[in-house]
C-alpha cells in the first residue's frame, strides 16, 4: 500500500524497507509484540501506522517538512560544476533545486551527446577528466559527482593525496584542489563504506581533511523517501571548506509525506500528468518468456513449479541465498527494485508487472524520475545504462535544497 496520511495500513515488505530490517526480523517482532499484524479482505497482512510511531522512519514521514524545504531559494546565484556527469540524473535534480551549472566532465560520448541535446547552453567537458585543468574555475561555489570506487595501493601506512594518484577519486580531490570550493558533494553505492574493509572510505577522509575540508558524516540515503518509486540508496558525502566551517548550518533532506510506488512511476498521477508513453526496450527470449509469464506480481522464481525453478535457475538453485532478483517481476503497489543498466539480465530482472517483458527506456526513465521531456541519445543498451547508472532526480533535487540551504547559511 503507499503510505500517507490518508492511508491507515502499510504493508509488511514496505516496512522492512523503510525501517531497514529483514522480513524475519519483522516476524520475529510479530512474535515479541513489537508489532501487531491485521490482514485486509483479501487475506493480505498490514501494520497500523498508529501501532507504528515509536520508529523514527515513521515519524520524520509523519512530521514530513518537505513542502517546507521546497520553497528554499537560493540568497544569490550559486554556481556549480559536476564530473562524471553520466546522463544527468543528479544534474537535473541540482539545477531544480537552484543551482547554476556552469561545467559538466563526462567520458562518455553518449551521455555527453544527452546532456548536449536536452541543455544545449550546459559547458560539457567531454573526454578523460585526467586531461582536464580545472584551475579556470577556481571560485566555483559548489562542486558534485559520482566517482566509481576504487582501491587505492597501500604503499605507505599513512596514505595522502599523492599516494591515491591513478584513482578517479584522486582527480575528484584534483578538481577540490584546483576549484577551492566552498562545498562539495560526492555521492556512491553504499558499499564503498565497506570497501577493502573499510580502508577505502578512511583514506578518502584523510584526503579530504588534508585539502582543508570537514566532511559532514557519510550518510546513505534511500530514494523511497524521496519522491522516487524505487528501492535505491546513494551513499552522500558533503564537505565544507574549514574557514567556513564556524557558519555552516547543514541538515540532510526531510523525507516526503509518502511512499511512491510503481503504479506512480507509469500511470497517470501525483508524479506525472499522464501514463508513460511507448518507447524502445528489450525483449526475452522465447522460452524466458514463457516462464516468465508464470511468475505472479511482485513474484520471483521460487513461486515456480520446482521443475521450472531448476531448469531457470540451473546451477544457482543449488546455492545458498535468496537470489531474489531472479526471475523477479515488480509490483503496482510497491517501489521498483533498483535499476542496473541491465532490466533482462538473469540476476537483475526487473520484468513488467502485468506484460512479459523487461522494462522501456521509459519506464526506465520514470523510475529514476527524470521528466518525459528528457531525451538518451545512443542505442538502447547505452541508455538503460545512461538511466540505470544516474542518480534520481527527486533525491539530488532533495538533497540539492539541502546544499543551497548549506550555502545560504555561509552567506
């Protein structure tokens, strides 16, 4: 069910995700009196959100201030620059909230041919950021991207700068030094504070006080409670430049009033003025079709036949783990799976709840919440992965607000 104010029940696989804990953790909590079941006419369990408010998730949503940090404007113009600009996911989202880009680095030819076709007056740096002197920016007020996570070789015991050379994170902190400005903002998968046991995220810190910055504390967040019908999360790291720092007044985004679902993403509604037009996207093989077509909305393949399940699933029946993205087709009535740049691959379906058939572009598109009017230029593999790889909309919009807020503050 979505959740709102209007609505009194949520159901049992929303409230894990919004409270993060696994379903039999809910179970055992069911157990314990923690929560209390009730099951609608049609035999589906849900919670009361007023049994519900002890859980802080459920609070923030309840007390949400999001039509309030809307309104935030920015005190003057705040110029921004963003590297591995990708399709224009957390761009798009910064400029709404009031940013104005004044560069954008991108590899990639098509995504900067996307970015060109829809911003034609953007300044996109296409080519190997390596190559790129940031130094004629110098005063930027703002800096933003997504660099990919890498390993850095542990030579010394006390990794700096220097020591991270070879690394895209390394010309992140080059673009830092060169730019000086008073923010910056890079976001990743949350598993980069995991990475090489944690060693990855510590040196980026030690970075990036060495370049004279406080880093506000990494914080993960989930796009469903972002006005974003998608189970994704985005790790975010903000700095802030430390002869700023006495000023600086930071809070991470409030979360909307509302859990957006499927059914808002390609039907007409809330998020869009109409249903999701056609557009290209890929098709299954015959015999995954047909199997496919047995798996029930929100389904995945253990609600196959076992005959099924062995001949889908071949040697991975045998392993351990849910391996619930196989063979999985999404729900109306609740947030999409997070998109990978891949929607038939046989570890990330992500097949049609009522059609047989992976994900358009389109849908694809909504799911991450960029506007219709938001063109991919290249072929259809390299747009789902333009879509697949961006950060939605809605959450750097929301987090965008948070950032101008940041620099009003500073002012």
């Amino acid at each position: 069910m979505i959740f709102a104010h209007e609505v009194q029940t949520i159901d049992a696989e929303l409230l894990s995700d919004i409270v993060s804990i696994s379903k039999t953790t809910l179970l055992n909590w069911e157990k314990t009196g923690k929560v209390f079941p009730i099951f609608d006419v049609d035999g589906k369990k849900k919670y009361k959100i007023s049994d519900l408010t002890e859980f802080k998730e459920i609070q923030y949503m309840l007390g949400s201030h999001w039509e309030e940090e809307q309104k935030t404007l920015p005190l003057r113009t705040f110029t921004s620059i963003e590297l591995f600009a990708g399709g224009g996911g957390l761009a798009i989202g910064l400029e709404k909230a009031g940013f104005e880009t004044i560069a954008l680095s991108e590899l990639e030819k098509d995504a900067c041919a996307t970015l060109k076709k829809n911003r034609p007056d953007w300044n996109v740096l296409e080519g190997d950021i390596r190559k790129i002197d940031f130094t004629p920016f110098r005063g930027t007020d703002f800096v933003s991207g997504g660099f990919p996570c890498q390993a850095f070789s542990y030579a010394g015991n006390q990794l700096g700068f220097e020591d991270t050379r070879g690394t895209l994170f390394f010309e992140f902190a080059r673009a830092i030094q060169e730019i000086q400005p008073k923010v910056f903002l890079a976001e990743n998968v949350r598993g980069l504070l995991a990475h090489d046991q944690g060693k990855t995220i510590d040196v980026m810190k030690k970075v990036i006080g060495d370049l004279g910055y406080t880093l506000i504390e990494p914080t993960v967040l989930k796009a469903i409670f972002y006005k974003v019908p998608q189970k994704r999360e985005r790790l975010m790291l903000v700095g802030i430049r430390n002869d700023l720092l006495a000023k600086a007044q930071f809070q991470w985004p409030s979360p909307y009033s509302r859990i957006m679902v499927l059914k808002d993403a390609l039907k007409a509604g809330e998020l869009y003025p109409t249903d999701v037009s056609p557009s290209p996207g890929q098709q299954y093989p015959k015999r995954k079709q047909e199997i496919l077509s047995l798996v029930p909305p929100g389904g995945y393949w253990r609600d196959l036949p076992d005959s099924l399940q062995r001949e889908y699933m071949q040697g991975s029946y045998h392993l351990e783990g849910g391996k619930t993205g196989m063979a999985r087709r999404l729900s109306w009535d609740a947030p999409s799976l997070t998109l990978t740049c891949a929607p038939a691959q046989k570890q990330t379906e992500r097949c049609h709840p009522e059609e047989t058939r992976p994900l358009t572009v389109r849908e694809y598109a909504r799911i991450q919440t960029f506007s219709d009017d938001w063109e991919f230029v290249g072929s259809v593999a390299s747009q789902y992965k333009q879509i697949g790889n961006a950060v939605p909309v809605n959450l750097a919009m929301a987090v965008g607000k948070s950032l101008i807020r940041l620099l009003n503050s500073l002012e």
